[in-house]
C-alpha cells in the first residue's frame, strides 16, 4: 500500500486497491474446424465476406446434408416464404420478359427503308443490360414476404437474354430490290444457375440484394445452404468478342462463352484457369498489341485485380492486385483505370497504370464526387491521359422499388425503368464540359438502418414448420465444441448449485460485533452444458466471448445470534432463470449458437437461426450485477430487462419491466439519484434509438422520464453517472454495427479511430440539453464517481486506450496475452500493454465547455471494477476503491491491501458500519480464490486499516468462480 498527497487539492483522495496480478479472462483458443470456401456471387453490393475468402468456388450440397436432406429446406423455405411478382406501371410494359423462340428464329420480312450492299455482313446481338431491363424467368422479377420482412430483386436482376439480328448479304436481288436475308433468334444465357432453376420448374433463390435487411440475411443464409451461392449468376449485361469467340457477361460471375450462331451457352470462360474472380461487364482490347484488359471487383481482399488475357485468349499474362483499402462496385475499365464508391462522406478517385504495372505504379487522381458507370473513351493527348464517361451525382443501382411498397407488397413509385431513350446522341468533342461540384448520396440506404433481426413469434412462424425442422438443420450443419481454457483459468470455469443453505464458519479472524447484519452477493457468468462453446459449421466459427455464460448468484448471509454473542453464515448459489435459460435447460443441451463474435456468416447464420428457433437473437444471461431499489433486488446484464430475485432464496420471481413502461435493454449499472432516491437507468441497442435514458420513482413502480438521446451510432456503454443535477453519459468507441458484420467485421469493435465523448445532461433533460465534452479517445467501462464542484462536473473513472470485451475476431490467446503483459514501461501501446487501465479523472466545466483531463494513477499496475461508499454516489467523495492493481504515486494518497501469492479477488464491495460518521467508517468485503488450492474464501477487511490483515475470512464450501459485480445489502432492506 502506498499513500501521496499533493497540495494542489482541496482534499485529500485515497485509492485503495486489492492487488493481483492481472489475469486474462477465459482465452479462446485456436481451433481447427472445416472451412469451405463458398462461391463470392457479388452482385452490385458487397457481400459477406469471409463467405468468399477464396474468389468463386462451390460447396457439395450433398455432403453438406447427409443427415437432412435438401428437401428438408426447400419445405422450410416454401412453408416460410412467398414469392410474390413485382408489378410493371403501365409505361414499363416492355421491361417485361419474353420467351425463348424456338429452331433458327425467323426471317424479319418487315424492312422499311434499304439496307445499303455496302453494309457489313455479320450479326448484331445484344444482351439484357443496365439500361434495357432484365429477362427474368418465371413472369418477372420477383419480391418474397416472410417473418423477417420483405427481399427483392432490384430493378438490373433477371437472366441474361441474348437477342441477335443476323445480316446475310444474297447474290439475288428480290422482288423490292432488296439484297438482304435479315434473321432474329434469341435465346436465355445458360448459366448454372439458370438450368438450376429451370429444373427446378419455379422461383428458388430467394432475392438478396434490396429489401428488408433481416430478409436479406435469411436469403444469403438459406441460397447459400441450398444451392452454395448467395446469389443467381445473371450473365445479362454486356457481350464480347475476343480471339474469335464470344462471350456473355455481367459482374456477378465470369463470362460465359456463346456459339454466336446458336446462342447455345458453351460453359464459363475461365481463360484456362487462370482467372477466378468476378469479371468487368466491359473489358477493352488495348490499342496494338489486341490484348484484353479487364479486372475483377470483390467484396473481399484482393478487392481489385487488373488482368491482361493474350490477344489469342489463351494465357492469363498479367495479374496485379491493386491494394485498394476499400470495395468499389465499378462497372467499367479503360486504357486508364478509375474507381468510384458511392458514399457521399468518401472520395472518387480516376488511377492510370502502365500496361503491366501493380499497386505501387497507379498515378491516381483525385476528382469531384460521382458515379460514373461507363466510359467512352480514354486516350493520351501530349503528357495526358483523357478520359470521357458518363458521369451522374447519383447511382442509378439504387434500393428496391420495394422500399415504397403499399402492405400487399404492390409498387407505388417508379425505378430505373421508368427511363427509356427516346433518341440516340452523336457527341462532337471541341470543348471540355464545365464541371459542377455534386454531392452522392449513400449507396444503398437501407444498409445504414441497424439490421437487429427483429423479434419471431415462433409459434407463428412455425405454423406449417415445425421446431424440429430446425432443430435438424442445426444438428447437421453446427457442431457445439467447448472453448479451451488454460491450467491458469480453471476457476472462471462453472460450478454446479449448492442446493439448499450451508453453513460457514469463520477460518481465522472475527467478525467485528457491529458489522452489517445482511447479504453479500455476486453475480458472474456460470455456462451451462461445462463451459463456453464455439460453433462450427461451413460458415466458419461463431464463439462465446469470455463476459458470457448464464448469471449465476452467490450469496453469503450475515446474521447475528444475540443469544450466543455470535454470527450465523450461511452460503447459497443459484442460476439466474431468464427465459433462456428455461429454454435451454429443457433442451438439455446448447441450443443458441453464438452470435456475438467470430466468422461473419458464422455469426449471420446463428443471428438468423437463433431468431427463427427462439424468437431472439441471443440468450439473455442476466450475469453482470445486482442492484436494490425500493426494498426488491435485480440480477441484470445489457442484454435484456432485469430480473428480480428473492434474496432469501435467490429464485428468479420475474422480469422487471417497471409495469410495462421499459421496454429495451437495462444497464448493468443503473445509479440511485442523491436525495431523491430515483434511479438513474440507460438502454442501448444495434438499432435506432441507440441510446435511451430513463428515470424511475423512488418506489420503482413507473418510469418518471424517458428520452432517446439521438446518437449518431449504436455504441455498448456500461456505465452511467449522476450528480444532484445531471445526468453523466459515456460515449465511447466501442460500437455494435450490422453494416459491418456483412461486410466481414465483427458486430461488436473498439474503433480507436472514431471520437469519445461525455455528456452532462440536466436531470429531466432531453437530447438538445445534453452538454457535450469531447474527450481523448479511450474505452470506459466503469465509473468510480461523479460530482459537483462550483462549475465544473468531476467524472472519475477506470480509462483503458481500447476494449477488453469482446475481444479480438481472431489470434485471441495472444491478442490477450500481449494486451495484458504490463512489464516495462509501455502502457498505452498498440503492441503490447493496450489493455492496461488507469483511474482517470475529467473536469468539466459547464461554463466554458473546456475539458481538463489527467491520470489519477500510475503505471505500475492495472485498476478497474471500482467502487465506493454508496452513499457518497454523486457526491464529493474522499476515497474510491479498485480491484486489479496497485497505482503509482499520482494522487494525494494511494494504499494496497495485498492477497497472498496467486490469490485473486473479485465482486469487491464497501460495507458501511452501521451509526459510521466518516466515508471509510466500514469494510471491505470480496470474494478471493487461491489458484494452488482451489479453495475459495471470503476476506473482509477494515477500510480504515487498508493496509492490515484482513480482519476475517470464511473458507466457502466449494470453488466460486470469478466473476464480475456484487453488492451488500443491510439486513432491514432485506426484510423490507
């Protein structure tokens, strides 16, 4: 223990800390499970994707089923989901499709006018394109309705349809002087999924592109399991020449080759197996040599390739990755190179690159903000590189015209193909155009909605699927496997309930006659089925992070026998029995895959079977806290509403909603307002309204005040403050995102990148009266304190530089091992040290917004799971309490209360001596387990003899795992 004061505050401050070394929490290991690359299917948005780390491959269906068979989901599928047509307007009537005709085709005999002889003898043949509709099978283009909402296909979708007009030049002139046998044939591209579907005889994949994004999700899940694509391959778009062959084409696949006689598909042009990604619709032969340059967009890294095919079409003779940091749909390549994103924030950009050049070659230019799909030219003039395209503000590839539909899913709005070209233009290039700065706005709205799939009545959607149904589908495609843990991290492995009271008696020490008679209690994680567990199946791995597991409550009860001069202890644990608990404790087996962390079609595959099998995404573990108001006692987490709880028997009566007026997510640490006793609550959530305040009366019977804050991000803050005036909001960088999870993230990331901030907010205050300070960017989990002096808000807190929870997406062992390896002096490093926490201290002052911020603690060891005298909460306070670690010399005061050798603590409370006068007139009692024994005891410790022994220890019955908060609650609360 160490103590240091300073004469620049007007009080002295004491951090007293129960010291150990600092232990990662369970380490998920590395494990070897069955990856199968799956095809990449991109289709003019990004896709998953870890679902395509390895360009377009396929997956056995067959092996994939041997225990359910595909029929299994075509009946899931047909029972769950509805293809309905997409209606035309009037004015979009030859946007529809047309059959195939049968033989050669026709003869045109309707030519008005005359063919010149001097005409080129050949064959004009166009596919279905951007601008001329699709050809879809089936009637048109389709949209699904489900439980999870509506998908469609958007407005460029449908099969590629070839229609060619053959010219043949006769030795004889006919009757009307014409020399000309004009033929017309057309015929549908056969890619393999065309024949997929024509086999088929009906609607099979399901659209995944626009709509609804829990819908979207379900489509890229259940195509993928079904046929081992996410989507169809369209080929619709364009249609080339090189070498003497032809090829259809469109950005979703590679080309297909065509016999342009017949039409006939010949099979996919791979040139010779050298080019295995998505190909341009629009290649270009280079001037001189004949050579082919074309590239390839993906949504996974490599995210551009440039290639260079032989001009006889033979060889693959360069191939350059062009290192982009980002995934730009680009429809087009010239002899120069550019590259647009659609996102109005983001830049667009024009690269030239030498023939046979890589990354570090491309000269890039910077331009104004646009969209342009085609070029049509570029050349060099003198020491320039000329480029003319069609350039817009705006990208034509835009949402569904199912965002504006009416209930019956019939379109109220036009699309894209609504614009139909009534003249051709012939363009004089003299002067350059006058350029006009523009704005984009975002690519594809609708993915900037959070996508929390929303809740399933089950017994809804199971009407004509049963449970089982699904429940087969997870037993043959997921394989539960136990997260390892290391020899050093048995003891955050489970316990079984103890069953009825056991009694405790008192190892070495007294407990002083006036301590608290009452109860001690704990909340942690205690998985059920023997541990944490991963999930592996052909998407990858999902995992539990290590801040899960079902709550389990230990309690320690204090009562004093007047009669004998002596105390009763006694001991209790018992789970937490949320709904999902219940749920799987029936099942006798694990039954929610995990959906927090890991591969991102893992977890988009868990999020969507989780919501289809239990009605909500995740199990509710309830395995943080537990609180008091008005005389009852919560276990909760952020995951769901609390749970009251009998503190006699540690039963779970209910789930506290306040009578129906709270609806969302709860803090893990709501703070009881000074003076007036109402508690101070928060809610976040991956979807709008992020971040919700409340106010609940003293009596906790309704919520006094709600209001949504109106952020700007979904973020997982923990914590929340309060003074006799103010509400203290953390907004840190720790934020949950869907966007980022499609695109291969995780959903749950600390981006140092972004900003950090703390809000100050009157009492009844809404999102405009929040005052808020920007801060150095940090993660803060837990506050110690806040409050007022003169003008300034005081904010204390434990501060690391990144997030312990909930971990690394992979490499986690060492992710872990480096972040926690605190030797030498390199805190707050990106290598090593970075989960290193100090008390943190910000001054706010509400006049004029200036923000002073220090460190209360050195860098010798780590502090957090801070605590004080609650009731000082929102008050000027002396002395604040930590766990995990011994400080410097930084402030006025600084004790240690050290275990012995390898014994830890955790659930560390204050117990104020009853009739106490001053802040530290008490005890601190903890749970401290001793890793060489396995054997649990309870301490309690003087607060105004730190430094001492502790005072009392009670040896617990069985092992009690680490865990995470707990509090001590006085004997009349707990008769009350």
């Amino acid at each position: 223990m160490a103590t240091s004061c300073s004469s620049s505050m007007s009080m002295a401050f004491q951090v007293s800390c129960s010291v150990q070394n600092k232990k990662p929490s369970v380490v998920l290991g590395n494990i070897e499970y069955f990856k199968t690359t799956l095809s990449s299917a991109i289709s003019k948005q990004p896709l998953l994707r870890r679902l395509m780390q390895h360009g377009p491959m396929h997956i056995d269906v067959s092996k994939i089923f041997k225990n359910a068979s595909a029929k299994l989901l075509d009946t899931f599928v047909d029972s769950v989901f509805e293809f309905i047509d997409q209606p035309l307007l009037p004015s979009q009537k030859n946007f529809a499709p047309v059959d195939e005709l049968e033989g050669e085709g026709v003869v045109i005999k309707s030519i008005i006018g005359r063919i010149p002889d001097d005409f080129t003898e050949g064959v004009y043949i166009r596919n279905v394109g951007l601008r001329a509709g699709p050809n879809p099978l089936f009637g048109g283009l389709k949209s699904t309705k489900s439980v999870f909402g509506r998908s469609s296909h958007i407005w460029i979708e449908g099969e590629g349809m070839l229609h060619a007009l053959y010219f043949t030049k006769n030795d004889v002139v006919s009757s009307d002087g014409c020399r000309w046998t004009v033929r017309y044939n057309n015929r549908h591209v056969e890619t393999e999924t065309y024949k997929l579907e024509k086999q088929r005889n009906k609607p099979s994949f399901l659209p995944a592109i626009g709509g609804d994004s829990p819908a979207i999700l379900s489509a890229y899940l259940l195509n993928l399991l079904r046929f081992g694509k996410v989507n169809k391959y369209l080929s619709n778009t364009n249609v080339f020449e090189h070498s003497g062959k032809f090829y259809s084409v469109a950005e979703n696949h590679i080309p297909q080759e065509i016999d342009i006689l017949t039409l006939e598909t010949l099979g996919n042009w791979d040139v010779s197996g050298a080019w295995n990604r998505p190909f341009i619709s629009h290649p270009k032969r280079a001037p001189g040599t004949g050579e082919l340059v074309m590239m390839g967009v993906d949504a996974v890294e490599p995210f551009w390739e440039v290639g260079v095919v032989s001009a006889d079409g033979k060889e693959l003779i360069h191939k350059a990755d062009l290192k982009l940091n980002r995934c730009s749909i680009c429809h087009e390549i010239g002899v120069t190179e550019r590259l647009v994103k659609y996102n109005e924030e983001e830049y667009a950009r024009i690269g030239v690159m030498p023939r046979y050049g890589d990354a570090s070659s491309v000269r890039w230019f910077k331009v104004e903000p646009n969209c342009t799909f085609h070029i049509i030219n570029s050349f060099e003039a003198g020491e320039e590189v000329v480029v003319w395209g069609c350039k817009a503000l705006d990208s034509v590839i835009g949402p569904s015209n199912e965002c504006s539909s009416d209930n019956e899913g019939t379109s109220t709005a036009e699309d894209a193909r609504s614009l139909k070209y009534s003249g051709i233009a012939k363009l004089h290039f003299e002067e350059p155009a006058e350029i006009h700065r523009s704005y984009m706005q975002p690519f594809f709205k609708e993915f900037q909605l959070q996508l929390l799939p929303r809740k399933v009545d089950v017994l809804k959607t199971m009407k004509n699927t049963s449970g089982k149904l699904l429940e087969a589908v997870v037993d043959s495609l997921f394989q539960f496997v136990d997260v390892p843990s290391l020899p050093s991290q048995k003891n955050f492995l489970p316990v079984e309930e103890i069953g009825e009271l056991v009694e405790v008696t008192c190892t070495s020490g007294e407990i002083p006659a006036d301590f608290a008679e009452g109860v001690f209690i704990r909340n942690g994680g205690n998985p059920l089925f023997g541990g944490l567990k991963s999930a592996v199946s052909i998407f990858g791995e999902s995992h539990h992070t290590w801040v899960e597991g079902e709550g389990m409550l230990h309690a320690l009860y204090f009562r004093r026998d007047d009669d004998r001069d002596s105390w009763v202890i006694s001991y209790k644990n018992r789970y937490v029995e949320t709904e999902t608990f219940k749920i799987e404790t029936q099942l006798n087996k694990p039954g929610f895959l995990p959906a927090t962390a890991g591969d991102s079609p893992a977890t988009i595959a868990a999020i969507l079977l989780n919501s289809l099998r239990f009605g909500t995404v995740n199990k509710r573990t309830s395995n943080t806290s537990v609180f008091e108001h008005s005389g009852k006692f919560y276990a909760n987490d952020e995951t769901y509403v609390p749970q009251e709880v009998d503190i006699s028997t540690l039963e779970t009566v209910c789930n506290w909603d306040v009578n129906g007026t709270w609806d969302r997510r709860f803090t893990s640490h709501p703070k009881k307002a000074p003076n007036s006793g109402e508690l101070v609550v928060m809610g976040t959530d991956a979807r709008k309204p992020y971040y919700v305040l409340g106010v609940i009366s003293a009596d906790g019977k309704k919520v006094l005040h709600k209001v949504d804050l109106k952020f700007k991000r979904s973020v997982f803050s923990h914590d929340i403050g309060v003074t006799p005036q103010y509400n203290v909001i953390i907004d840190h960088p720790l934020t949950m995102d869907f966007k980022r999870l499609i695109m291969g993230g995780e959903f749950m990331k600390y981006v140092k990148e972004e900003y950090a901030r703390i809000g100050v907010m009157p009492r009844y205050g809404d999102a405009e009266s929040v005052k808020w300070f920007e801060v150095q960017t940090n993660c803060t989990f837990h506050i110690l304190n806040c409050f007022e002096d003169a003008n300034q808000v005081i904010v204390r807190g434990c501060r690391a530089l990144t997030s312990i929870a909930p971990g690394p997406d992979s490499g986690t062992y060492e992710w872990f091992s480096k972040g926690f390896n605190f030797a030498g002096d390199h805190h707050d490093s990106a290598e090593v040290g970075y989960l290193f926490t100090h008390l943190y201290e910000w001054r706010l002052n509400m006049l004029s917004g200036e923000v002073e911020e220090r460190k209360l603690t050195g860098s010798e060891y780590s502090m957090d799971f801070p605590f004080i005298n609650e009731q000082f909460t929102g008050l000027k306070h002396k002395y604040g309490y930590t766990q995990e670690g011994r400080g410097g010399n930084l402030l006025p005061k600084v004790e240690y209360h050290q275990f012995e050798d390898n014994n830890f603590c955790s659930g560390s409370v204050f117990v104020p001596r009853i009739g106490g006068i001053k802040e530290d007139d008490g005890w601190i009692i903890t749970f401290v387990h001793n890793e060489g024994t396995d054997v649990t005891q309870v301490h309690i410790i003087d607060a105004q003899d730190f430094g001492g022994e502790a005072i009392a220890t009670l040896t617990m019955p069985q092992r009690v795992p680490y865990g995470f908060h707990g509090t001590f609650v006085s004997m009349p609360a707990c008769q009350s």
